[in-house]
C-alpha cells in the first residue's frame, strides 16, 4: 500500500504516515457492536484497564496522602507536574463524563445558584454543581466517593478564561494553591516571543511546585515525562491518520473515547503501551478491509466539540446513512509535534501554543483545508456549542467562507458539549437528514 503523506501541522511540522501491515492477535478481531452499529475496537478492554488503574490510584493517594495531587487542564503543563511526582487529575474528564452519562444537566442549576452564568462553560458549571451536590459519576465507574482533592491546581488559559474560574473556584473551597499559564490567544504564527513568555511563566511556577510536592526540580525528570509526551502523541497522531483510508477504520466517536489516554496518562508508559496496542488493530483493520461504517458512502469532517450525552445516538444516525465522521480538530488537540527532550520548556510552550484553538482565522481554515483534502472530506460539520465560544468556529462565517473557497457543503449544528437543554434531537436529526441527502445528491450528479 502507498504511503500517505499528510501535512496538518503549523507548515513546519510534518508527518509521514505509512500504513504497516503486520500480525495482529486473533482477540483483537473487529466484531459487530451489541447495538448493531459501528464495529467494537477490541483494544477499549485493556483501555478500559489502564483507566481504571489511573483512578484508582488518585482514589488511594486521596485518601492516604502517600502522593500528592495536582489538577491540571487537558493540554498542560502535565509534564511538568509529573517531573515533580504528582498524581495529575483532569477535571475536564470528569466534566466529559457528566456529559456522557447524562447527569450534567442536573448538576448545573446548583452552580447557576451561586452566581455562575449558565451561559459560561457547561464543563465548569457542572462539575462545580456536582461538587456542590456531592455527586460524581466516578462512584459508578470506578468506586470513588468523590473527585480527588487537590493539593495544587495548575490551569492554562489556551482553551479560554472558563479554567481560570473553575479552578479558582476549587482554590477558594480548599484553601490550596492556584497557578497558571496565561496563553497567547488569536495568533498566526507562533513566534519567539510566545515561546519565551511561556517558558518564563512556567519556570516562575517551579519554587511553588516545590514547596507543595515536598520535591526539587529535576531536568530529567521532566525531560523523560516530555519524551513519553512525544511518542504518547505520535503514536496517537497515527491512530487519527487511519481516518484517511478508504473505507476508514474508525469513526470521529471511537476517537473521542480512545483519547482517553493521550488527556490523562500522557507522559507515562501506559500511554505510550496502549496507543501501539490500538494502532496494530487498525492496522489489522485496513488489512482485512474492516470498515468502522459498513458500506461507507459519505466522509465528514466535525469541529468542535462533542455532544457528550448524544455520543452513542448521533453515532448510530450516522452509521444508518452510510456516513463516517472521519476526522475532528477536537481529538487532534492532543497532538503535539513540537514536544522535544532536549528543549522541555520551550517545546513545552510552543506545543502548547501551536494548538488549533490558540490561532486567528486564517491559520484554523487553512488546517482544516488539509484535513478536508487529505481525508476525502465531503462535507463538513460545525457544532456551535452553546457554552463553548473558543470551541466554536462557526460564529464569524467560516462556513459560508469554506463553502465558497472549496465547494464543501456544511452544516451547523446548535447543541452543547453538556447542556442538553441547548440540544433539539429531532432538528438535529432533520438537518443531518437533509445534509446527507444534499451530499447523496451530489454524488449522484457528478
């Protein structure tokens, strides 16, 4: 098979992706799903493992206090916690897992009664809702009585100003400390300036982080957490780029799950164990001809964020029109191409600003033209989140603008990653409806 390349990064990062084909265990064979929908990746057992080791532990060291726990926002500075010995919790999971399980919504209005807005990130109000209801889906999945105390909070502001207050909020409430990064925001070109502020905030966190973890600074310690970053994000880089092969073998909603991983465990071997475990099943996969949608018509491109709640439904209306959703810039925001060893701090800061949501308009549409290109996108679909502004990128007529310079159709859709209040099922499912039609009827005149 021919090697692809693809160029998604910042125009000075690439990658060359070559499908390798290799013995694959028999266990690891894609079977039908229960519901009859898209295929089972068999690897989400030993996924499911790891996770349950990952919180697992956060459940003993809050409660014996033999590690301490920082709380960290999903795209850094992970590593450097975890050079200091930290347990690193991600809330933003736990918002994702509110969402998931549909308990979200009744978890808001207790945060809206304390003053936070119910139109602010719907990740923040109902994590704190749930705090303050003394509720966590954790209790279920994993035998938690509630979400780790923290001993740190460490926030960064490249996804917006929302982190900021939540952890703010856990701040106040624990009387623990709070310390951030505070990112360049709508930026072109990622330039030396960025880097050095970046790295100087950063290393002025080092004295606290210190006085917490009871730990002194160690450079190679934290080069070998941004090693396991960078072949933690390579290898799920791989895995994202399977969604080129016709017919793929993945779908946008296997993705959003199986990044699991790359949030919470990047920077340690288990992450960097599962990821080559998934991308040898997909190898299987390509060689066999499995496709994630049987009789693949239609490839679509989604941005923004998921619709947690309504994961499984809109997976199975698009398994039911014949159509993959291919590829997303929400699970591309963990990779990260600029991490390097050699250079922890300034990889670090610029990886961390390279990220899509960091970027002005002109670089998010000229990412998403290679991605539309190199995945045979036929259409495109925006989910303008409610609550999620930067996470959004319908608002200032991108998609008119894409329509026009690449006769790509698109789609907007108005939901919310966690307020199902802001989510209309049956208009959604109309207007996908009407979407593929217009794509099935594309197809039928070229």
């Amino acid at each position: 098979m021919a090697a692809h390349r693809l160029d998604f990064g910042s125009g000075v990062h690439y990658s060359n992706f070559v499908i390798k084909i290799g013995q694959f265990p028999e266990r690891y064979m894609a079977e039908k799903d229960k519901t009859g929908s898209r295929k089972t990746i068999a690897a989400t057992s030993q996924m499911k493992t790891i996770m349950a080791d990952y919180f697992a532990s956060l459940d003993r060291a809050a409660k014996t206090g033999e590690r301490k726990i920082a709380w960290c926002t999903s795209v850094g500075p992970a590593e450097l916690l975890q050079s200091f010995g930290f347990l690193v919790y991600y809330p933003e999971n736990h918002g994702a897992l509110l969402g998931a399980t549909r308990t979200a919504t009744d978890c808001i209005p207790s945060a809206n009664a304390i003053g936070y807005s119910p139109d602010i990130c719907s990740y923040l109000t109902s994590d704190v809702g749930a705090y303050l209801k003394g509720f966590t889906p954790l209790a279920k999945a994993y035998g938690m009585e509630s979400v780790p105390k923290a001993d740190i909070l460490v926030y960064n502001t490249n996804q917006c100003r929302d982190v900021q207050d939540w952890f703010a909020f856990y701040a106040r409430e624990w009387s623990v400390p709070l310390v951030g990064v505070h990112t360049h925001r709508q930026i072109k070109e990622v330039r030396g300036h960025h880097v050095t502020d970046l790295v100087a905030q950063m290393k002025g966190m080092i004295t606290t982080l210190e006085e917490v973890s009871g730990n002194r600074f160690d450079i190679d310690r934290l080069r070998e957490s941004v090693r396991l970053s960078l072949e933690c994000t390579k290898l799920w880089r791989k895995v994202l780029e399977y969604g080129a092969v016709k017919p793929a073998p993945l779908t946008f909603f296997d993705a959003s799950i199986h990044m699991a991983p790359a949030v919470v465990l990047r920077g340690t071997p288990q992450a960097v164990d599962y990821y080559k475990v998934l991308s040898a099943e997909m190898d299987q996969r390509v060689k066999n001809g499995i496709a994630a949608v049987e009789g693949e018509r239609h490839r679509i491109y989604w941005d923004g964020m998921p619709i947690w709640g309504k994961l499984r439904d809109l997976s199975e209306l698009f398994v039911s029109l014949g159509t993959n959703i291919v590829a997303s810039t929400y699970c591309n925001s963990w990779i990260f191409d600029a991490f390097d060893p050699a250079q922890p701090f300034e990889s670090m800061a610029r990886a961390y600003t390279e990220l899509f949501i960091v970027r002005d308009e002109s670089y998010k549409e000229a990412y998403m033209d290679r991605w539309i290109r190199d995945f045979s996108v036929d259409g495109v679909i925006y989910h303008d989140a409610k609550t999620c502004p930067n996470n959004s990128n319908s608002r200032y007529g991108m998609p008119q603008r894409m329509t026009e310079r690449l006769g790509v159709p698109t789609l907007v859709l108005n939901g919310d990653l966690n307020d199902l209040r802001c989510y209309s099922e049956e208009q959604a499912k109309t207007n996908i409806e009407a979407f593929i039609e217009q794509l099935d009827q594309q197809k039928s005149a070229a």
